[in-house]
C-alpha cells in the first residue's frame, strides 16, 4: 500500500473521470476511503459493485457532516451543472475539506464559485485532467487513466497553499503529472487544441452521416478516419456544455481554423504544390513536436523538461569506424542562408540535434517551406532575403546560443518586430555581445536584465555598414554582424582578433554572395542576394573529439573517424592533441562544398602535459571539455590561457570541469582565463563519484569518456541536453567500448 495523500474522497459523478480517480486513489492506498454520489440510485449500486468506491449516495447533502479537515471533494459533474453542485456544498461543506473539479472549462468554474460564495472561497483549487476515452460511465473506470497523463490546476492567488498541495498530492499518486496555468490561458489553449478538435469531428461525421450520396463512407472508411473521428463517440451532454460554457474561445479558434481551411482550399484549386507543401511541413512538424506546442503559438519549449543521468562504468577501450553526426554551426548556417536565399537549397548531412532543429523550426515559423529532415537530408525552399514572416510568436531556441547570436544579426534588419527566448540555460548566457554592434549599425534591440535574453528586436529600422573590430574572439558576434551587414547600407566590415570560425563566409560564397577576405578582416555589401545550391554538411570536429580522446587516453584503442570537417579554424583540438602526443592521422583529405574534410584514424599513445599555445584556443574552443580530460590522463602539468570565453558558454565550462575533476581526483586549478591541470600520468587512473554536467552537454559527454581511465563508476548527471548537438552520443559510444548506461 502506498502513504496516505488525503483523508476521504467525495467523488460527486461518479463517472468516467470521477471514477478512475478512486480507482486509481483506492490502488495507490492514497486515500482511507471513497465515497460516490450520483443522481440515479443503479449508478451508486453499479459503483459499489465494480469496487469503484466504498459508500454510494444520492444526496450530497446528507453526506456532507460527516467529512474532515483534509478530506477532498471531486467534482465531475457536466460544466454546466458545477454551479448546482457549488449551491449544496455552500450549505453544508465542513471547514478544512478541500475542493476540486475536472472541468474542461475554468473559467465557468469561477464564474459559477463567484456567484454562489460572492469569491472564489480559499478552499477551492480548479483542476482539469487532460485525460479521456470514447467511452463513459462508471463501468468504464479504470485506475491507470491519469498515470502519464497532465493534470492542468489553475489556482487563483487566494487559493489556500495546503488546499493546493493536498490537490497536487492527490493527482501525482495517480501516476500523473501536475502542472499550473492561469485561468484564461487554460481556456483558450484548450480551446484550440481539445475543443476545436471535437468541433471539427463531431461535424464532420455528422455531414457524412447526412450525406445520402455516401452511404457507404462508414463500412469502408480506413484507420485513419476512425482513428480521426474517435473523439465523436464522447459524452454529447458533457461537450454541449463545453462548447457553450467555452463559447467565445472556442469560437476565435473555430474561426481561425476557418481562415486556414479557406487558405488551403485555395490552394488545392490553384494547384499551388508549394504552398500546399509549407503547410503540410510546418503541421508535420507541429504534430512531431506536440508536446512542444501551444495553441497559436510558435515553436515552445516542453512542459517540463526530460532528466537524463549517465552511469559509466570504469575501463574498457574503444575501436571500430564511426561517422559522428553533421557539423552542428554549418547545419545552422545551411537552414538561415538557404531560407534567404532564391530558389531551392538541398542539404545532406544535417545535424538533428535539438540546437539545429530549433534554428530549422524558427525559420518554418517565419514563413519558409523546408522538407524534412530525413536522414539527414533537408530541402529549403528560399524565400529570398526580404521575404520572412512575422512569427506567430516569440522564437523559442531552446539552448542554441549560436541560433540565437546569428538570428539577432539577420532579424535586425527585417521589418518586423520579433522575440528570441530560450530555455534556462541560454537565459543566463550574455547577448549583449551582439546586441551592442547590431545598435551601432542601427538596429533597436531590447534586452533581459544584465544584458540576457530575451532579446526583442524592432523591425523597420535601416542598417547601416561599420567596420566591427571584436574585443574577443567570437565566431556566433562575426557572423551575427556579417549576417546583419546583409541588409546594411554600404559596407560592413569585421575585425577578429584572434582567427575563428569562418563557416559562415565560406557559406555566403557558397550562396554566390561576395565576401572579401583579408587576413583577420571580412568584408561584404549590403542589399546582394542569394542563390539557392547544394550543401553536403560534414561531419562535427567538435563531436569526434570525444571519441579522439577516448583513444588517445585508453590503452589497445584504434578509431576511425569517417568524413570529418578540418576546416583550418575548427582544427586546434588535433594539433593540441598532437603537441600531446597523440597518435592521430589523416586519411583521404578532400574538400567537400568549399570545406576542407578527412577521415581521422587515432590510435592510443601516451600523453604528456603542454602549454597549450594561446593561438590555438579560438580554434578548438569548443573542444576544451574534452581535451581536459586528455590532459588529466597525460603525464605531467597542462596549462591553458587566453580562454576567458569557456566561462560564458552553456556553463561556465573552466569551473564545471575543475570541480568534476577534482570529484575523481584530477589535480585542477581553475584561472581568471584558464586552467591548470596536473595529470595522472601513463597507465594510471583516477576515482569514480558523482559529477553535475550542470546541463551542459560538453561536459557530459566529457566525463562519460572519462570513465575509460576512472577505476570506479561516474554518475554524470544532468545530461538531457546531449540531444542538442549529438543526439546518438550514448549509442555510438556503446557501439565503440565505452561501458555507458542513460538513465
């Protein structure tokens, strides 16, 4: 039996929903006992025979003396008909007995509790389980209804904080999970996405239904329409009451739909395949995203976000050939340029990671068609540079801050005002970095507190060219101000202090568009355009380092890495790899749609510590994580300078991986714009223990190859954001040796 969440249950209906909440109370042991009240009397013998609840009644009132302080009555009456219910228990409900419902519509709910009390009473929390069947009546009950299934509460600020919690208990001892929403919110998102639905079925059988051309429609309709029109077979007295006590929600979403229906008809008429396609696109990949998305919303973050742990286990080697997924900065750069530019762009190799996809998704809800992607193929079709669309709503990018600097650059220059936002981590991440050369150039850009997202930027401002010089090494601000310089007067001009990245000029000229380049300098006019081509997206160098770590640190190892991107800005991690002495060698080197590319064989070799030279730090930024756990494994001191940048990533990725490393036993000292690392030398290994990634999916991935030298295990926690730049990393780790379980 489980722990007691709340004395009795008083289910008032004793239905469908009323009754799978006892059910699922009574098998839990979350409740001491349940009492039913129906309006027929067989109802109340039918519950008590299925075991759906200890007493039956039909007269709330009588039954209501003899509850007790931390007692919950549940609600599950027609909308309609709560405000009756809300009348009986004025008269009669004892103090400390919590209320609740299961209403679709809350704002009749309040409504109904203002009227009979003149306020919504403390003791009152709105609730609507997002649950449901075809099928109704107590008999079709069952006690695993709400388990993963979302509770939506909806507490006013005088709601009663233990009233609440004993509700929030309650629904979590179901198995399900319990989330909070304002009232208004409630109903209009569920207007859209609950409400319309059932509009749209319950219509649509009935036309069929009617037509006497069709009378066959039914016996050889296929899954799909049943599956469809399934909701239609609910209880037609609760949804009448829905639809009316929901009325004005419902009807702006029937009406919206409507307008959409009208748009898609045109279409088919015109023969219009495009702009048939762009809504066939951008509903897929609503649909594939669902619990993504909010009504009439853009791209959103989910509800609650997934926790991943990865338990590694100690020793063990790595070997075999791998193909490490599509370099994640050129698959950003593949989806923006393509979408500004004429005609059709086809990309091979993209990454589907988190990141990219939500660069790809924010250009659907700017109006682009792109198919896929599919095994890592994309097709954009470019709408030329002025042809975006305002969003329906801010542009939510998850953790990519390279989406949201290099977005920044490209918006400023629309005419149309647009919010960028993120998830937590990317909230803390500064952009002031690219709003500051963006206003110089023009652009109205409004930040968060110290310079944070979100970042809204006003459209119809005219840009103007300057000639940028970076204070820092920064491939996401170059080519934030290079992308704005698109749309800039004259000329615009940036200055790197240090070489970076340059996938994005490379790409322009890709795209046709002329950028200059002279040394540290790049240079490019305004008002060009772009043209539609073909890009093959090679593998991440920042994503095989990983497995080019594992085999330098992990005796007997041999890995051969397939097609992998070594443009000369992206390849300090093999040369510092190399100063190491690591055994690396590069097979078949070609390039590949202007990008240098190669196979990378790396075979284990002892590593000594170095100096890593400062000029190679802008080059294998990203790679640091990883090269760390190379130096801890080498013999002798490694020091690392100049790179200040590592402290403003996902997190502050110089502390996270001293306090990680020091947990297994790794001497590290982090500094002002460093590290220094004392390794454990050749042939030793260091501890198991507990590591926060801190969400950071360098860092994760860094300590699960850490685990090839550790002689215990390493519980790597917070490791969901993986999925945002190598979504296969647990499988192809497995494949290759390492002994790593997600949990």
């Amino acid at each position: 039996m489980g722990t007691v969440k709340i004395g009795r249950l008083l289910v008032v209906g004793i239905g469908l929903i009323g009754g799978s909440l006892a059910l699922a109370l009574k098998a839990a042991g979350a409740c001491r006992e349940v009492i039913g009240v129906a309006r027929r009397q067989r109802t109340c013998e039918q519950a008590l025979e299925l075991g759906v609840v200890d007493r039956a009644v039909t007269d709330l009132g009588a039954i209501l003396p003899q509850l007790e302080p931390g007692d919950v009555v549940f609600i599950a009456v027609p909308t309609l008909a709560v405000e009756q219910v809300f009348v009986a228990l004025r008269e009669g409900l004892p103090a400390g007995v919590t209320v609740t419902d299961g209403a679709s519509v809350k704002g009749n709910v309040v409504a109904a509790a203002e009227k009979v009390w003149g306020g919504v009473p403390e003791f009152l929390v709105p609730g609507h389980p997002i649950a449901g069947s075809e099928k109704s009546g107590v008999s079709a009950a069952r006690d695993d209804l709400y388990a993963a299934h979302r509770i939506i509460l909806t507490p006013l600020e005088n709601t009663g904080s233990e009233h609440l919690r004993r509700i929030v208990e309650m629904w979590q001892a179901t198995g399900a999970e319990v989330l909070s929403m304002p009232v208004r919110e409630h109903d209009e998102v569920l207007a859209a996405t609950s409400h319309l639905p059932h509009v749209i079925a319950y219509g649509l059988v009935d036309t069929l239904a009617h037509d006497a051309e069709n009378e066959n429609i039914f016996r050889y309709a296929a899954g799909g329409f049943r599956d469809f029109t399934r909701i239609a077979s609910s209880d037609p007295v609760m949804w009448r009451d829905i639809m009316l006590a929901n009325r004005e929600a419902i009807l702006r979403a029937i009406d919206l739909y409507s307008t959409n229906l009208a748009s898609l008809r045109g279409a088919i008429a015109a023969g219009d395949g495009e702009h048939l396609m762009g809504i066939f696109t951008r509903a897929k990949a609503a649909r594939d995203h669902f619990t993504k998305m909010l009504a009439r919303r853009a791209y959103t973050e989910n509800m609650q976000a997934q926790e991943v742990t990865y338990i590694a286990q100690p020793g063990g080697k790595v070997s075999g050939k791998l193909r490490v997924p599509g370099d994640k900065s050129m698959s950003h750069r593949s989806i923006m340029l393509g979408s500004l530019a004429d005609g059709i762009t086809e990309v091979e190799g993209f990454l589907e990671g988190e990141d990219a996809l939500a660069t790809l998704q924010a250009f659907r809800d700017m109006g682009v068609v792109i198919e896929g992607p599919v095994d890592g193929r994309v097709v954009i079709h470019g709408v030329g540079p002025r042809g975006l669309k305002a969003p329906p709503g801010p542009l939510y990018l998850g953790n990519s801050g390279t989406s949201m600097r290099l977005l920044a650059g490209l918006l400023a220059g629309q005419d149309f005002d647009v919010t960028l936002t993120g998830d937590e981590s990317l909230s803390k991440r500064p952009m002031n970095r690219v709003a500051e050369p963006l206003r110089q150039m023009g652009a109205e850009i409004e930040t968060g507190p110290e310079g944070r997202p979100p970042l809204l930027i006003k459209g119809g401002r005219k840009l103007r060219g300057i000639d940028y010089r970076l204070p820092m090494a920064s491939a996401q601000v170059k080519s934030c101000v290079l992308l704005a310089g698109l749309y800039a007067e004259g000329e615009t001009s940036t200055v790197e202090p240090a070489p970076t990245r340059d996938h994005t000029e490379r790409m322009l000229a890709g795209f046709g568009y002329q950028v200059q380049r002279d040394g540290a300098r790049a240079t490019l006019r305004g008002g060009g355009g772009l043209t539609g081509t073909k890009i093959d997206v090679p593998a991440d160098i920042s994503s095989a380092t990983f497995f080019m770590v594992a085999a330098a640190i992990s005796p007997g190892s041999d890995v051969l890495l397939e097609h992998v991107g070594i443009n000369p800005t992206r390849d300090g991690a093999i040369h510092i790899l190399r100063l190491m002495g690591a055994d690396i060698e590069l097979l078949n080197p070609r390039e590949v749609g202007g990008e240098p590319v190669a196979d990378i064989r790396v075979r284990y070799a002892p590593l000594k510590g170095i100096r890593i030279p400062e000029e190679q730090v802008p080059l294998a930024i990203d790679e640091f994580p990883a090269l760390f756990i190379a130096a801890a494994c080498a013999e002798g001191e490694t020091v690392l300078t100049g790179a200040e940048e590592l402290r403003v990533k996902e997190s502050d990725r110089i502390q996270a991986m001293a306090d990680g490393l020091r947990i297994l036993g790794i001497g590290a000292e982090p500094t002002a714009d460093g590290i220094v690392i004392r390794g454990a030398g050749e042939g030793a290994v260091f501890g198991g223990g507990t590591v926060d990634s801190l969400g950071d999916h360098r860092i994760a991935m860094s300590f699960a190859v850490a685990s090839l030298r550790a002689s215990d295990t390493i519980r790597i926690l917070h490791c969901a954001n993986v999925a945002t730049s190598f979504p296969n990393f647990a499988e192809l780790a497995g494949k290759t040796g390492l002994r790593l379980q997600v949990v």
